[in-house]
C-alpha cells in the first residue's frame, strides 16, 4: 500500500534518520511515529501531494514492525492529513 499525504514529501522522510523511538515511554512507539510525522505536516516540512514509500520499505527505515508503523498511518488518514491508494507505484 502507497500513502499519499495531504501534506508530505518523501524527501523530507530524511527527518526519520536516526529518529530514536523510546519503547519504555509513556506514549506507545505508534504514538511517537504519528507525532513525528504530524510535526513534520503542521511545521510544513512536507509539502502537499507526494507519497511515501511502501508500507515494508517505511517500516524497515523507520526500525519498526509494519503493524506498529500501520497503526500511526491508519490513524493520521483518520484525521484527514493522509489518504491510501492500493496498488500504486511509489
């Protein structure tokens, strides 16, 4: 699944290396992925009308499950600030 964003841009995925999630934190790691990635949409750091790279790819970059990484996109397209297309390329 592609996650094309209201409000992002793949190259400003960059921001995620060496983001440390703190899995002994009061916020769940889910939690911690949705902040960054709503602080990078709010702050304009990720323009309109890019996409992220695949679920698997994302995950692996990111060094979490791809169940943990789904819950903070799942809930970002909820809130409106992302929306999923399946089968598209990257």
């Amino acid at each position: 699944m592609i996650w094309n964003l209201v409000s992002a841009s793949v190259n400003r995925l960059l921001a995620f290396d060496g983001l440390v999630f703190r899995p002994r934190s009061d916020s769940p790691i889910w939690q911690q992925i949705y902040d960054h990635i709503l602080d990078l949409i709010e702050s304009g750091c990720l323009p309109p009308g890019s996409q992220l790279p695949g679920e698997t790819h994302l995950a692996e970059k990111l060094a979490v499950t791809r169940i943990t990484l789904r819950r903070a996109l799942q809930q970002l397209q909820h809130e409106g600030h992302l929306t999923a297309r399946k089968g598209v390329g990257i």
